[in-house]
C-alpha cells in the first residue's frame, strides 16, 4: 500500500482540530482517491453531486434494521391493530408507505451535496422553532402537544429539532473552530440554542426530547473542541435548574412519569400496580424469551398486555420472541451501524462532514441506549422510539433521511474500497 494512502487510513477524531490536515497541498493529495472524470462532475453541480459513489456496507446494514424492524413491528402490532383498528395489517401498511417515502429520501440526500446544509443550517433551526412553536398552538391529546397533523401522519417537530441541533451545531463548531475552546463560541452559544429548544420542548410537554437534545447538543461541543471542564459547569447549571422546578411544582408532569420508576415488579398499592403495568409487561416480555425466544410471531405480551407494543416498547416483543441471543444480534447490527457511520464521518473531507456525520450516527446510538434502559425499567418511562423498529412517520423518514446525509459524506470519504 502506498505511503500516503497509510497515512490517510490512520486518520482519528483528532484531525478535527488540525488546521495543517486541510492545507492545500494535503487536500490535493486526497484527490487522488477521486477520477478525473469524477473531479469534473462534482465541479460542474452546485446542489447534487455523485462523488466515488455510496458506502455500501453502510447501506447494507440500514437495510438490514430496516427490513427485521418491519417484520418485528408488524408481528409485535398485528394483535392490536386488529382490536383497535379491525385490521391486523393497519399499522404494517402505513409503515410500508412511511418506509417508501423514506428510502426515496434517503436516495435523494445520499446524491444531495451535503456542504450546502453548510450555508443554510441557521435556517433549517429556524424552520425547528417555528414548528416547535406551531405545536403549541394546535390541539393536543391527553393535555400533551407533540404532533402536527398531515392527514395519513402527524409531523413530530421534535425530530425536525434533532437534526437541527446536529445541523447547527457541525455548522457553528466547523466554522469557529479554531476558537471553539473560548467561552462566547462553545459554551454560549450552546445555552443559547439548547436552552430556547427545551424551553419549546417544555412546553409540550416533551421531557424525553430535551434529554435526546441535550445529549446532542453536548456531544456536538465536545468534538467541535469545547474543554472538558465547561461540560462540567453545565452540569452543575442544569442539576441546579431542575432542582428548582422540581421544588416548585414546574416538573409536575415529569415528577407523574417518574411514579414507579424501578418497582414494576413491587406490589405497593392498586394504583401503583396500574402506573407500573407497560413496563410490568415489558419485563415479562423480556424474562418470557430465555435464551432463544418462544420463537417469531409466538409473544403472549402483545396480546393486550403491553400497550401498544408497536411503539416505544417494541424490543421487549423482540426479546420475547428472538430472545437474549437474536436481541443481542440485532444490538449488534446497531453498533456495527454507528461504528461504520463514524468511520466515515471521520475520513470526510472537511470539518464539517466530519462533525455533521459524527452527529446524525451518534443519534441512532444514544437512542437506542435509551430505548434499552427504558423497557428495562432502569429509567422512566419517557416515550423514547427504538430506530428503524417503533412505529411512526415522521420519526422514520427523517431518520433515513439523515442515514441519506451520512451516505453523501460517505462519497467523498476518504476509505479505501472494497
């Protein structure tokens, strides 16, 4: 293997902060990895661009969770879709159509040039808060406003508002920086941006969006070069917050979603019995698969028991039926996807790419963490989708839709084909 091609397959998340990688001269050099004919295409397209062509192991496993995701989510939804809908296949015909739409944009984005959400990243967080402020406005259900009706689904703002937080932030962090580790640039602005988002958020309210974005929003800091010991005052900052509101009464719905936490399987009362009974089930659903599952399409749960088994508690169906070792495989294809998609964030050919890619990969992973530790009851039940899996429209194509942006790093990534 050639000398320079070595000592670009060495490439770490410490590049981000050397200026001497994006000289002139290494950029040329990087260019060998690109035909002539390519070069001259790419120049001649402002908004779409074709490059070396797609990551297609990356493809391959989203296609991979896509296709076992559908399959779980019909057999965890077809029992109640037939009680609630009087079709078994109601749920599954709308995710089909929601997975087309999906894969069209996935399509689109992975040809978009991913370098013109560059320009307009404070616009796309614009377009997040007016619809997070539109929300508010709308009726809401059971005293919650999260969605936007659009006929055959509702517009869940809060994943517009995902990728805006990542999109801004690799647009701030790649801009800025070689002054990422001053306060007006990292920390400031990451108050300013964060804070108004979850105050919207609050307002729904939608407790578990603020924790996804303020994860997010961490994360984009830290590896756009923020120091360490600022995470740590902002710690502090916010557990001093929530102490405040916890005392006057402001996390009241939040304080109601935490009752049970950790004792589903403790008798208290009758009414803490009913409190606890989606994550009760959950674990049964969970302890019922062994080893090896009762096998696919074979879970007793889902017949009334965990409501609403097609959403946020889907995985528990998936252990019950597939059991440790099929939910450990599946757990790994998840990691094989964040591993494959940060490795080419990582070997983009600017910042930006870079940290944009990081970012959208990243997502996929602190949720499905999340997910996990919610059905296993180590935290509260607080309404966090599993990708590719849970039920729901606008939650799955903006997904594949950011899968798409991450392909359109991949064609210009700098990793050698197989």
């Amino acid at each position: 293997m050639a000398p320079h091609k070595k000592m670009i397959l060495k490439a770490d998340i410490n590049r981000i902060y050397d200026d001497e990688y994006y000289s002139e001269q290494k950029i040329k050099q990087e260019k060998f990895f690109v035909r002539p004919s390519r070069q001259r295409k790419m120049k001649k397209t402002k908004w779409f661009s074709i490059g070396m062509g797609i990551d297609l192991p990356f493809c391959i496993i989203i296609l991979i969770l896509l296709t076992i995701g559908t399959i779980m989510m019909f057999s965890a939804s077809y029992a109640f879709s037939y009680y609630t809908q009087g079709d078994s296949y109601y749920y599954l015909i709308r995710q089909l159509i929601f997975i087309v739409i999906g894969l069209a944009g996935m399509l689109i984005m992975s040809f978009f040039n991913y370098n013109k959400f560059h320009r307009i990243a404070p616009v796309i967080l614009g377009i997040a808060y007016i619809s997070l402020l539109l929300v508010l406005v709308l009726p809401g259900t059971n005293g919650v406003k999260r969605w936007i009706p659009l006929g055959i689904f509702n517009i869940q703002p809060s994943e517009i508002a995902k990728f805006a937080i990542i999109l801004f932030f690799a647009h701030w962090a790649s801009k800025y920086y070689n002054k990422m580790q001053i306060v007006r640039y990292s920390v400031v602005p990451g108050i300013i941006v964060f804070g108004t988002t979850a105050m919207l958020l609050f307002l729904e309210p939608h407790y578990s969006g603020i924790v996804i974005i303020g994860i997010l929003t961490v994360l984009m800091l830290y590896i756009g070069g923020m120091k360490t010991k600022y995470l740590a005052i902002g710690f502090v900052l916010i557990v001093a917050l929530v102490g405040i509101l916890a005392v006057t009464g402001g996390l009241s719905y939040a304080m109601s979603r935490m009752d049970g936490w950790g004792q589903a399987l403790v008798y208290t009362d009758e009414d803490m019995w009913q409190t606890t009974w989606q994550t009760r089930n959950s674990l049964y659903a969970i302890g019922s698969g062994g080893l090896w599952g009762l096998g696919l399409g074979q879970s007793r749960q889902k017949y009334l028991y965990l409501p609403e088994p097609q959403n946020d508690f889907i995985f528990a169906i998936v252990v019950e039926e597939l059991g440790l070792i099929g939910a450990a495989m599946i757990l790994l294809i998840f990691a094989l996807l964040v591993w494959r998609g940060i490795t080419l964030s990582l070997r983009a050919k600017d910042k930006f790419g870079k940290l944009l890619g990081i970012g959208l990969t990243s997502q996929i992973g602190i949720q499905v963490v999340l997910n996990i530790l919610v059905i296993t009851d180590w935290l509260p039940n607080t309404g966090i989708s599993l990708p590719f899996f849970s039920y729901g429209g606008s939650s799955l194509i903006m997904l594949l839709m950011q899968m798409g942006i991450v392909l359109s790093i991949s064609r210009t990534a700098n990793i050698e084909r197989q």
